[in-house]
C-alpha cells in the first residue's frame, strides 16, 4: 500500500477527503482490486480507532515528517519503587547508594525490556514503565506482570548491605492515556502521560507488601486466567478514592494452552467453519488409521485456530485416543525445548517446590525401564530441575541429537496403544531446537497413528514438509451472514436492531474473536432493552466503542502495519 502514498499526496487527498471516495474513485486512482478492498475496510474501521488514527492518517498523507504527538493508547502502566530507601540512604554513602540504585534501576529496565516494555522515567528508586507504548501487543497487561514478577525475583540477586536485604514494591494498573510529547532523550527516553492510570499505578504500588506485586481491577480483568491472585481487603487511595479493588500477584499459571487460559471455548457456537472441522476430523480419521498426518493451521490472531483445534478434540472425546499439547510462548522463543520441557513437566506431575529427588522419582514414571529414566534423568536433569544444585533453566546436558532422539520417542510413544493427537499451537513462537525436534518427529510419521496439527500465524513460513500425508489450511474471516449468525447466538437468540448488527458486522472486520467481544460490550452496555424475543433500543445508536478486551490486540494491530500506516493506520 506504501506505493500509492505520493499518488494520495499528489491529489491532495487528505484524512478530510478519503472516507468519502468510492470504489470508482480509487480505480481511477490506478489502485488494485486488492489494495482497493484493503483500503475501504480501512475506512470503515476508522470510525470506531482510536484518535491516532486519524491524526497519523492525516500526517502520513499530508508528507509530515515523524514528529511527537499526543495521541491516546491503551496502556498498562508499572510503578516500582525500593521499600525502606530512607533507611538505606541514611546507612550508605552517597557513592554507594548511587552504584545501588544504578544497579537495581538496570536490574527493572532488563526486565521491562525483556517483554518489550518501555521505561518511561526513573525517580529516584522510582521506576515508571509503560506496556503498550511505543509498540502494542496483544497481551500488554500480561506482559507487565511477568516484568514485575521477574523483577520480585531479581531482588535477592542485588547486594545486600549492613543485613538490609533490597526489596521492592510494585504497582500494575491499565486503561486509555493521552501519551504527550518528548521530554527528555536518555537511557529512559521519557513521555509525558495524562489520565488516571499512571496515578492509580503508583497508589497501588504504595500498598503492596515487600516484593509484592499489586494490580488494579482494570488489569486483572485482562490476566486473571493467567495469574494466581490473592483478593485484599478494599483500598483507599490517596487522590484516587475509596472502596478501590485490588489484587496480589501470586503467581504465573503453567497452562497447556494459552487459548484456554484468555478464552471460554463455550461462550458461543462454534458458526461459520463447518468446512474446516470437516477437513481437520478427515485428518484425524487417516491417522488414526495409522497413516500420520502433518496438518498446518495458519491465521491472523482471533480468527479461530484454537477454537477450531479445540472443537475437534472435543468431537473426538469419546474415542480412545491420547493427546499431547505443546504450547509455544512468545516469551520463550530463545529458550531451548521450552513448550516440550513443560508439557513433560505437566505429563509427570512435576511440583516447582519440590526437592530434586521428589522430581526425579516422579518423572522416573514417565519410562518403561530403570535404564531408560536413567539416560532420560542424566540428559533433561539440568532443565527440569532434577538434579542437585543446578538451576532450574539450565539447557539439557548430552548432545542435541541425543536429546531430540529421546524427546522424539518420549512424544511419539502413546501412539503404540492408542491415536495420538500431538498439538502445537502458535508455532510463529517456537524455539529453534523445539522446531528441529518437530522435523525429526515429522519423518517418522509415515505409518504412525499420529495427528500433528500445528498452528501459527501468516507471518511464519513453516520449515516443515511431509512427503506424502501434509495438508495446509489458511483460515478465512466471517462472511456477513457467518457473523450475523454468531451475533444472534451471543445475544441468546434474541432479536438485536438491525443498526446494532449492521455496526458489530463493520466494526469486527470477519475476525470472530472481534464479532464476540464487541457482542457482549453492547449487551453489557446499558444501550439497549432486554425484552421478550428481543433487544430494544431507545436512543440514538452512537459508534461502538472498542471493549477494553480488544484494546491491546486493536492497536496492537495498528502498530504492526508499517506500511499501510503511511495510508490508513489499520488494516
């Protein structure tokens, strides 16, 4: 789309005049039937964008160089402090205190750097950091929590001083700011923000116990399926208010599946994919028949691969099988084995507090033989935490070829009894010696009874050919009536105005996940009249708001596309 930007500019077409050009208009344009489509849903997407949109729209087109607005973004926001600086600034030299906080200060940017964060202003022992600014990502609120709870971890690492042991405290809020201009340029290249949000972070941060990690309603409600949280008692904040609900961070869950843990597989009918669950259950037919299947899966995010994936393996529940589910992470794309190492952790009821000696036993009975847990033991020992005194993310010991032999058995074993489904989700994140375990798992699916359904998104081109029994299917949005369809399922079957419908349609682009979110918003909303056989509405219907549950994956969406930026800011 990059290339009809000087044409734009060229016919003075501006932010003002574009929603308003026809199909005509853009042909005459010299623009492509492809680039024509793209573009109109751009324009109808706009509606319903946040405000920068529009002004990048109107800067990209209008020739502007790169400059610092301020424009509004869904954030989460981090405030980190030391707890007891006072004391450590009254005990400590001036030389000393400082190489202190440079240290610990270094300590919070690795690991806001680490999920992609940005750290937005030092103060002091204070550390402001945003999620979701500059880049976006669909999961920014989960991102700042793992930061923090990396960061809780990292506090016994720094140096203690005088029996002080460091220690921290941290705050988590999230919701829409104004991000402003450029301050300062620096190791923290510093924004300004407007809204409640940062404020509402730093309060929290203020009540959080020692190396404790607390979060705001705002943000719990985007990560409670993925961390243990502890309720505390309703807060009062000072310049916030009274009656304020929190929660403490425990802990991150080990989930098999990443789908499961944000999604209820049961909030709708599964409508529109008929074709696909027929194709992917032929699949598991022929495997189970004993000629192995390779099945790739590929999609934009909230299309329904998962949801998919899940629905087959719900229709085939009541038949023996056995299953496997290797779940990729994308912030474990440089950790060898990663989704492999954790799904032999859940296979052998591995616990994370448990001596070595307890694990070992426990993932001894994952073998047939002493011999072969053994070998087993010696090899993965170092990364599963099975051995004495070494650290629990150590790389597996032996050869790589010794390993991915054994994992390559380990994983293929259950198909001796009983079909086997092996489920790889989000490859786009996989690690590179998990992907050389797959190629090797791959060419002994000939005549195995095995289903390796893999899925990732457009993006990744997958490394992976299977000879003989390999299917690719590319997953397509909604059409009209499929959303239609899915919008009268959530709606419990109820009549909604057709106005309502004719906006959701527009606004969730044939992304199914979009379709469901904007659903319930509206319903949830106070808008329209729940009656008899149907939805009334008494006002004026004004643009759909995005849900704070499409936010992140809204802009993160919008930052992602470079290119067509330079004309519409949205796919």
């Amino acid at each position: 789309m990059a290339e009809h930007v000087e044409t734009f500019r060229a016919e003075k077409i501006d932010a003002a005049v574009l929603p308003t050009l026809s199909d005509d208009d853009l042909r005459e344009l010299g623009l492509p039937l492809g680039d024509r489509k793209k573009l109109r849903a751009a324009i109808e997407a706009l509606g319903g964008w946040p405000p920068a949109a529009s002004t990048a729209l109107s800067e990209s087109l209008a020739g502007a160089r790169p400059r610092a607005v301020a424009e509004q973004r869904h954030l989460t926001v981090m405030f980190c402090d030391i707890v007891d600086s006072t004391p450590l600034a009254a005990t400590l030299d001036l030389e000393t205190l400082q190489s202190l906080i440079d240290t610990y200060q270094q300590q919070v940017a690795d690991c806001v750097a680490r999920y992609d964060g940005f750290v937005a202003k030092f103060m002091g022992d204070g550390v402001l950091a945003y999620f979701g600014y500059p880049q976006a990502h669909e999961d920014d609120a989960e991102r700042a929590v793992r930061a923090a709870l990396d960061i809780v971890a990292a506090m016994p690492t720094l140096r203690h001083v005088d029996g002080l042991e460091l220690a921290c405290r941290i705050g988590i809020a999230s919701g829409v700011v104004v991000v402003g201009d450029s301050i300062t340029v620096g190791a923290a290249g510093e924004k300004s923000v407007l809204g409640e949000t940062p404020n509402l972070a730093a309060r929290l941060q203020e009540t959080a116990p020692r190396n404790g990690v607390i979060v705001a309603a705002s943000t719990r409600t985007l990560v409670a399926n993925l961390f243990d949280l502890k309720t505390i008692d309703p807060l009062t904040l000072k310049g916030v208010g009274s009656g304020i609900m929190a929660w403490q961070v425990i802990a991150a869950r080990d989930d098999a599946s990443r789908f499961r843990a944000t999604r209820d597989p049961s909030s709708a009918e599964f409508i529109g994919r008929d074709a696909e669950l027929a194709l992917v259950l032929d699949r598991w037919s022929v495997a189970a028949a004993g000629e192995g299947q390779l099945f790739l899966l590929s999609g934009e995010p909230g299309l329904g691969k998962s949801r998919l994936c899940e629905t087959m393996l719900a229709q085939i529940a009541t038949e023996t099988h056995a299953e496997i589910r290797l779940q990729c992470s994308p912030y474990h794309v440089n950790s060898p084995l990663y989704p492999v190492l954790r799904h032999l952790e859940r296979a052998a009821g591995l616990v994370h507090d448990d001596t070595p000696a307890i694990r070992r036993g426990d993932f001894a009975r994952l073998f047939a033989s002493d011999e072969e847990a053994e070998r087993a033991i010696l090899l993965l020992g170092p990364a599963l935490g099975l051995l004495d005194a070494v650290p629990a993310d150590a790389a597996p010991s032996g050869s790589k070829t010794e390993v991915l032999v054994l994992l390559q058995r380990l994983l293929i074993a259950p198909a001796a009894e009983h079909p086997l489904c092996i489920l790889v989700e989000d490859a786009h994140w996989i690690d590179p010696t998990t992907q050389e375990l797959l190629s090797l798992l791959i060419e002994r699916l000939g005549n195995q009874r095995v289903l390796l359904l893999i899925t990732h998104r457009p993006e990744f081109t997958p490394p992976w050919r299977s000879p003989i029994h390999h299917t690719r299917l590319a997953m397509n949005r909604l059409s009209t009536r499929a959303c239609t369809s899915l919008i009268g399922d959530l709606a419990r079957g109820k009549r909604l105005p057709e106005e309502v419908v004719r906006q959701i349609v527009a606004k969730s682009d044939g992304v199914p996940l979009f379709v469901e979110e904007l659903t319930k918003s509206v319903l949830e909303s106070g808008l329209l009249t729940e009656e008899h056989d149907s939805w009334g509405l008494d006002e004026p219907l004004p643009l759909l708001a995005i849900p704070s549950s499409l936010h992140d994956s809204f802009m993160a969406r919008l930052d992602r596309m470079a290119s067509v930026k330079e004309v519409a800011q949205v796919r």
